[in-house]
C-alpha cells in the first residue's frame, strides 16, 4: 500500500514538473532574427498596410475606367399627384417608369486617355509601395542593429562592473593593510559609479530600441522579445565602387510614371477641344387615371420611348483650353527635368553609400587593432601592478582605455551594419 502511494506521489510530481516545464517555455521570451524581423515588417508595418489599399484602390479605379466607354443602364420611377387646378388639364394621379440606356459614341480620346492614366497609376501605387518597403525595411534593420548594440553594451558594463568590483576589493584590501593611498580607492570607486551611470544608460538604450523595432515590425509596443544576432556573426566584407549608377529604384520608376501620367493628362486636355457624341435610348411606361394616355384620353396607361443624340462642340472659351494644354506641356518638361536630376543624385547616393560601407569596414579593421592592444595592456598593467612595480592608477587608467577601445569597438560594427543596409537601398537590393 505504502509502495503504491509512493509510485502515485512519483507520477503526480513528474507530470507537475512536465506542466512547469512546458509553461516555462510557452512564456519564454521569444527570439527575433534579422530575417525575421524584415518579414514581420513587410507583414505588419502599417505604412506599408497604407500602401497596398493604395493599391488596391487604384486596380478599383482601373475597372472603372474600363466600363467607361460601355453603355449604361439607367431605371427610376416617379409617382406624381396634382391638385386642382392642374388635375383640369393634367392626370390627376399616376406612376412613371422609366428605363434608359446611354452610350457614349465619341469623347475625343478621353475614355482611352482615361483607362491609359487609371494603369499609369497602378504602376505608381506600386512604385510607391516598393519606396514604402525599401524605408520600412532600412528603419528596421538599423532598429534591429541598435537593439545588438545596446544588448552588446550592457554585456560591457557588466563585464566592466565585475572587473572593477574585483580590482576595488583589492584596492581596499591593500589600503586597510597600509600599502597604498586612499585615494587610489577613491579613484577606484569613482570609476564604479561612470560604471553604473553607463549601464543604466545602455538599459535605457535597450529599452527605446526594442521599442522602436517593435513599432516597425506590427508589434505595437511590445517588447517582450529578443534579438537573435550578434556582433561575432555576419562579416565586414568592403564592396567595390558600384559600376551600375542607374539601380532598380521605385523613386526612378515613379518619376518615369509621373512623365507619364502628365503626357496623358495632355491628351485629356487636348480631347476637350473636340467635340463630343452621346447617344441616349428610353423607354417610358405611365400608369394612372383616365387621360394619361395623349394618344387615347380613354385609357389609364401608356408606353413609349424616345431616342436623343447629343452633340457638344466647343466654340469659344476665350483660349482658356489650349491654355491648359500649353500649362501641361510645361509640367511635362518639368518633370523630365525632374527625372534627370533625380538620377543624377541617385547616382551620386550610390557612390557616396559605397565609399562610407568601405570607410566603416577600415574602421572596424582599426578599431579591432585598438582592442587587441588594449586589452594586452590591460593584462600587462594588471600583471606588474601585482608584481608591485606600478601603481593602482596605472591599472584604473588601463582599464577605462580597454573600455573605450570596446565601446569604439562596438560602435564601428552598428555603424557598418547600418552603412551596409543604406547601400543595398541605395542599390535597390535592400528587400
């Protein structure tokens, strides 16, 4: 019996620690790669949700566009009472029907200009939403980065703050024993409170980060994750000058649709100096009392129909038209122009990306060149202050010159990594 509890007590305890050990990892924190990250923003990103409905409703206005030479089918009905003294010469009372059908016959090109500039404006919704995109992807991609950094920081201070605790009790060890001043325990401690400040100011730092990410991937304010990467993975590879001055940008693409789309407009300005032709067929019902039939008083009902053609031709209007049409051609020039200097700077943010990817990828090889020696230093002021020949302040100095060598460290990979992802925007092969 005994022996039974006992295996019951075993069962309960296992399937407790299953349960706890499950939800320990159903709240784990969860882990965001860059990967990850891009596509959580290109999902989520509610600049980018902005730019689809753009899109979406620049395809309806396309379809609209489309019908617009088609006929049209048109049906209302009135129902109509007269009082005396009308009722003496009109049906006192009736219901009117009325179908009619319209079709447009010729506008001078504008049904054609039209459906041209609804396509036209897909195509710059789209280039619109790829700018949108590229941004999105750019902003998290340095959000992520700063989020390695800040995390990459408090590691550090961390690493500082256990160096320092370590080296200010045996600062204080050797004073309490009389062989050294107190203000090398002064000095010390001093360093331990810049220590502090750092790493509060680097939680602080993380904290905005993850903020910032979280905002950019449709995390709202979340930050209850984490960040997969780190410094020690990826390379620092130097790109050559990029020969292709003319990338795949949306920016080009939508300048070339805006030339476009005022081209067009040209058209339809054009097409309002020729004349129009609409052709429109009814039919007519008319239901009531006695008299509502002209042909034969006797009846109560009527059916009919009747046909119009419309003519519109413009006659005078002072020159205002082709005045619209002159201001058009002047915009379309403009935008040519426009499109010129907007490749010409594109070609200049190319080369000027390309050149800082390389400055940061020399200066991590410099600053990696620092930190090496600063860290033998470290060791070697380390060693001869306990062999007696230096002074605490030697090994303080040390340290704080090892810190700076790590944080400059630090700095110089963020700043590549940001430098890398604003040359492939500026490439056009940041997504």
């Amino acid at each position: 019996m005994l022996q039974r509890k006992y295996k019951t007590f075993v069962k309960v305890f296992v399937c407790a620690f299953a349960v706890l050990q499950g939800t320990g990892n159903l709240f784990a924190q969860q882990q965001l790669t860059l990967a990850e990250s891009r596509e959580l923003a290109l999902k989520n990103n509610n600049r980018i949700g902005k730019a689809k409905e753009e899109v979406t409703a620049s395809k309806s206005e396309k379809l609209i566009a489309d019908v617009a030479g088609r006929p049209k089918l048109d049906a209302s009905a009135t129902a109509f009472y007269f009082g005396e003294p009308l009722n003496k010469m009109l049906p006192e009372y009736g219901l009117a029907p009325m179908v009619s059908v319209t079709q447009p016959i010729y506008t001078g090109g504008k049904i054609k200009f039209g459906k041209q500039l609804a396509e036209a404006n897909i195509e710059m919704n789209n280039a619109g939403q790829r700018l949108v995109e590229d941004e999105v992807l750019l902003g998290t991609e340095t959000a992520y980065w700063l989020v390695v950094q800040a995390k990459e920081e408090i590691k550090l201070e961390q690493q500082v703050k256990k160096q320092l605790a370590s080296h200010y009790t045996f600062l204080n060890n050797q004073f309490q024993a009389g062989l050294i001043y107190k203000n090398d325990v002064l000095r010390a401690k001093v360093l331990q409170n810049e220590n502090e400040a750092r790493l509060q100011a680097a939680e602080n730092k993380l904290a905005l980060a993850k903020r910032r990410l979280s905002q950019l991937i449709g995390m709202e304010a979340q930050t209850d994750f984490d960040v997969a990467d780190t410094f020690n993975t990826g390379t620092f590879s130097k790109p050559g000058i990029s020969e292709n001055t003319s990338a795949v940008r949306p920016e080009i693409d939508m300048a070339n649709n805006a030339v476009k789309m005022s081209e067009l407009t040209k058209g339809m300005l054009k097409a309002d100096l020729k004349p129009t032709v609409g052709l429109a067929l009814n039919g007519l019902a008319a239901f009531g009392k006695q008299g509502i039939n002209f042909g034969d008083p006797a009846k109560n009902s009527m059916l009919t129909y009747f046909g119009m053609l419309s003519v519109k031709i413009p006659v005078f209007d002072w020159g205002s038209r082709r005045e619209k049409v002159r201001q058009q051609e002047a915009s379309i020039r403009s935008s040519e122009y426009g499109l010129k200097e907007l490749k010409s700077q594109i070609s200049v943010e190319i080369e000027q990306a390309t050149l800082n990817l390389q400055l940061q990828a020399n200066n991590i090889d410099l600053m990696q060149a620092s930190l090496t020696e600063a860290d033998e230093n470290l060791k070697l002021s380390n060693d001869r202050f306990k062999a007696g020949t230096i002074t605490g302040e030697d090994v303080l100095i040390a340290e704080t010159l090892w810190q700076k060598a790590y944080s400059s460290m630090l700095d110089a990979k963020v700043r590549y990594k940001i430098a890398d992802a604003i040359y492939r925007k500026a490439t056009g092969q940041i997504k």
